[in-house]
C-alpha cells in the first residue's frame, strides 16, 4: 500500500489528508505540536474567519503575492465549495462584514474539532509531538525525526511559513524545500503592525472610516476603513492591509485622514460653526464634539496650543494648523515589523517550479508543496486560510489520481 508523509498538521496539511486518504493508501499527518491546527485556533481572534463570499475575481485580487498561481487550483475548490464542505460536517456558517465568514458558533476550536473527527474516521495516522528534522530522496522519501525515521512513496510540505513562530510555523519547510533543490523567495512579515516613532501617549484608540496614506519612498498606498492607534503602532483591518501591501518596501511615514468625507474647506466650516457656537468653552472641549476627547489633547500638544484657550481665542494660523491635523495626522514608522506579530509571511518557495494544478514540484517526483510555505499570500478577510485550504485540496486530488 502506498504510503505519503504529509509534514505540518495547520489547514493546508489536514485537508491534504483528510481528502487524500481512502482504502488504498496510508496517510501519514506529522507535526512537532500535540494537536492538530495550533495556529488555526487563534486565527480571526479564536473565531476563525475561515474564507469570504467575494466573487471569484475579486476573491483572487486579495491575494497579493502570485494571485494567478491560484486560477486553476481555485477552480477545483474555491471558497463556496469550502462552505459546503463545511456544511456537510456539520458547522454553519455566518458572513460578517466585507464578506468574511465564520462559523455560526464563532470558536475556531469547533472546525478543529470537525477535523479531528474526520482524522479518527478516515484513519489518517497523526504522527504527534514528532518534529522532522531532515528530509532525503533516493528512491523513496526518508524523513527523519526526533522519534526516529519514516519512508513515504509521496510527500507532501506543509510547514507553513514563519509567522507566530510559537505555533510550529518556524520556517523549517523553506530549509527542506532548499535542500531537496527549490528556490525559496525571501520572506518578510507581511499583515504585521506598522510600527510608529512619534506615537501619541494613548494606549489604544479605535479610529472607524477613516483613510490611511502609506508613503513608501517611491510610492504611496491608500487605504479606507477602521484602523487601531496605540502609542506604538498602527494597526487594525486598513494599517494591517497597508503594510502587507508595503511589506518589501521600507515606510516612510504615515497620513490619517480623520475627515475622509469632507474637503479641508467644509471641515473648517464646521470647526468655524462650533468655534462660533462655543465661544467661552476650551478648545479641547470644542473638538471633543468631533473627535475623541484623548486624540484631542494629543492633536492639541502635537501643535502646542494650549488645551485651555478659549474657543473664541484661538488664532487663525493654530486653526488652520489644526484643521492640517485633522485631514493629515503624521506618523513616522519604524520599519521592525517582526515574524512574531505578523499574521503571514510573505515569500517562501518559488511558485514557478510548482505544478499550479497539483501542487506537485517540477523538480522532484512525487513532492507536494501547499499552504503558506508557498510564496503566496493574501489580504486579511478569510483569504490565506481559504489558500491553505485550495492548495491542500489540489494536491490530494492530484496524488489520488497517481495511486
Ligand atoms: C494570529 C493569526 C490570526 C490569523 N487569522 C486568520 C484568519 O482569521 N483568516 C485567515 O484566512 N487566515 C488567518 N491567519 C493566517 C492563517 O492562519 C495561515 O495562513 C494558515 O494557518 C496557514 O496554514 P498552513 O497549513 O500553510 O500552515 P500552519 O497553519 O502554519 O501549519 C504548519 C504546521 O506545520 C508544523 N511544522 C512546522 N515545521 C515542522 C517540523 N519541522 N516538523 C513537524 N511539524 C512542523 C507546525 O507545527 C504547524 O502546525 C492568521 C494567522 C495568525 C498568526
């Protein structure tokens, strides 16, 4: 009976199994962590955001590293057929804002739990608490571990890549891949934090609808949305966006547009409204009408206007100088992202010498490549788990068809 060796038990490595494993074969799952899915638990915050409802091409334009890769095998199992799939064992689903989808019950740990399920019934063997150390191929693959030595017929890399290293995800996958002959691009934290030097004394603000320009040194990135200002970083759906977008550029600094609806001209009408309305009140009690009362104080200290100049006191020059704030709040970055807070890497092995279809190598026979190890990787939203899912899929089905 054939055997295959599937390295990793994350998403890509568990739906390789699960779909790959019938009567004629023995399916080998190993991973160094004592459970399957680590770093599955913690995605979308221990709620899981598993994939996203976009339409086929705008679901592909998330993905900003190697989108055309995904065409063919996205379209064997793409983001609806991952919903049946899991409507089949039994989890519903919900769809949140911007298309993303959750499990109806909202823990993470309920899809690991399907799958644990699938495991014990298809009799995929979990290999558990076993970290594979080398790989060689002569014939066969031989895979050795800290629990000594395993000979697969096929196998499959599914290491993930370097991000969160606490879950398992070390990168061991690029240095096996290197040493069996591929090409791996570098990789950088990619949907990290963007780290801030002039970072205002607030612990954390949520900011909603509001636009973040990204300057790069040759070019600049917009985005529009909800962002999280700490007193080091900028984080939150559009800052996470940003960088993954910027993440082999070095940031220069960072604009916030508080105001994205109005023009520098209607929002000094407004502060002039409320300047006139109030005149006796401290500014920084005018502007809490219009901003958080915290952000206030800061924007005022940034400027060096007093928070306690009356409204009808305050000079023309210092209102212009606030309304600039306002439409184009500065932040200098500090480009440190780390592997240990970024959501995936970006980089990996080099998608030209995988087989797009099978996830097959096309440098060495019967090796699969699938999930985050690939240099793949894509916007927050459902999007990378739904690649890791895909990827996994594309393999099983190619190595089924051989066996
Ligand atoms: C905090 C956080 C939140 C996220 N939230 C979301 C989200 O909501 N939606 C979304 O789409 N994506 C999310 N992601 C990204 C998503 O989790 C990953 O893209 C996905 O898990 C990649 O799957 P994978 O199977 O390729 O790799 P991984 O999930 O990284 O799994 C790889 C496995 O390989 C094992 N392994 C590695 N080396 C060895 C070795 N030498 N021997 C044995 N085993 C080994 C590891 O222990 C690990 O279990 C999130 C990521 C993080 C860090």
């Amino acid at each position: 009976m054939m055997k295959i060796g599937i390295i990793g038990a994350g998403p890509s490595g568990i739906f390789t199994a699960i779909n790959l494993k019938n009567e004629n074969n023995e399916v080998y799952l190993i991973d160094k962590n004592k459970e399957i899915g680590k770093k599955l638990a913690i995605t979308g915050n221990g709620r899981c955001n598993i994939t996203n409802i976009a339409p086929y091409e705008d679901f592909l334009d998330n993905i900003i590293r190697n989108r055309n890769f995904m065409y063919s095998s996205f379209s064997k199992f793409d983001n609806y057929s991952l919903i049946d799939f899991l409507s089949d064992n039994g989890i519903d689903t919900v769809v949140e804002n911007d298309g993303k989808v959750f499990p109806k019950s909202m823990k993470s740990t309920d899809i690991i739990e399907m799958f644990k399920d699938i495991i014990l019934e298809k009799k995929v063997k979990f290999i558990s608490n076993t970290e594979v150390k080398s790989i060689n191929k002569s014939n066969d693959f031989v895979v050795t571990t800290n629990k000594g030595e395993f000979e697969f017929d096929y196998l499959v890399l599914a290491t993930g890549g370097k991000s969160y290293p606490k879950t398992g995800s070390t990168g061991d996958g690029y240095t096996f891949a290197k040493r069996l002959g591929h090409q791996i691009i570098d990789q950088t934290p990619s949907l990290a934090p963007i780290h801030i030097s002039n970072g205002f004394n607030i612990k954390a603000l949520n900011l909603r609808d509001v636009t973040l320009n990204v300057n790069l040194i040759d070019k600049l990135y917009s985005e529009r949305g909800d962002l999280l200002l700490t007193n080091r970083f900028l984080t939150g759906p559009i800052a996470l966006k940003a960088q993954a977008r910027a993440s082999r550029d070095d940031i220069t600094d960072m604009l916030i547009d508080l105001f994205p609806n109005y023009n520098y001209e209607s929002l000094e009408e407004i502060l002039l409204e409320l300047l006139i309305k109030n005149p006796k009140k401290n500014i920084s009690n005018v502007l809490k009408e219009i901003i958080n009362e915290s952000l206030a104080i800061c924007i005022l200290d940034r400027l060096d206007i007093d928070i306690n100049t009356k409204a009808n006191q305050l000079e023309k020059e210092n209102r212009k100088a606030l309304i600039d704030c306002l439409k184009c709040l500065r932040f200098k970055a500090v480009n440190n992202t780390s592997f240990s807070s970024a959501v995936v890497t970006s980089g990996g092995v080099d998608v030209s010498e995988i087989n797009p279809k099978t996830m097959e190598s096309k440098l060495v026979d019967g090796l699969y490549i699938v999930g985050e190890l690939l240099d793949v990787d894509a916007l927050t939203g459902g999007f990378n788990l739904q690649v890791a899912f895909t990827t996994g899929y594309a393999a099983s089905l190619a190595i089924r068809e051989r066996i």
